[in-house]
C-alpha cells in the first residue's frame, strides 16, 4: 500500500506590491487621483527598471492616515 501525503492547499501569497491600477483600485480612487497624491508626495512609489509600483504596506499607511486624521477633524 503506498503511503500518501496530504498537502493543504497553501494560501496565496499577498502581492508586496501593486501597479498604479491596481494599487488605484485597491484605494478606491481614480489612476489619475492617484498619480495627484504621488506627485504631491502624499503616496511614496517605487522605481522597478521602467516599472512603478506601489508598496502595499504604504497604501495601507496612507490609508491608516486618513482614517486618523478624519476622527481628528470631527470633534
């Protein structure tokens, strides 16, 4: 009898990245609000040879951010 192994199915891995249409839509917001927040220095990207990509981990700070300084603003 032939022993068999079970494997459970691995979880994907989350990206640590994300292109600028991705990264826009994970935000909820447009490709061009979001190229209006690189330029302003409000989201950091990074330079990968001609690519640009988005850090998760920063959008999710971005995002952490904004929470906060909403619940700031409504005293």
């Amino acid at each position: 009898m032939a022993l068999s192994f079970y494997r459970p199915a691995a979880k994907p891995a989350e990206p640590l990245s994300l292109r600028p249409r991705e990264a826009a839509e994970s935000l909820g917001v447009s490709l061009s609000t979001l190229e209006r927040l690189t330029r302003a220095g409000e989201i950091d990207s990074v330079s990968i040879g001609r690519c640009r990509v988005y850090e998760v981990e920063v959008l999710k700070a971005y995002l952490q951010s904004r929470r906060e300084s909403a619940k700031g603003g409504q005293s």
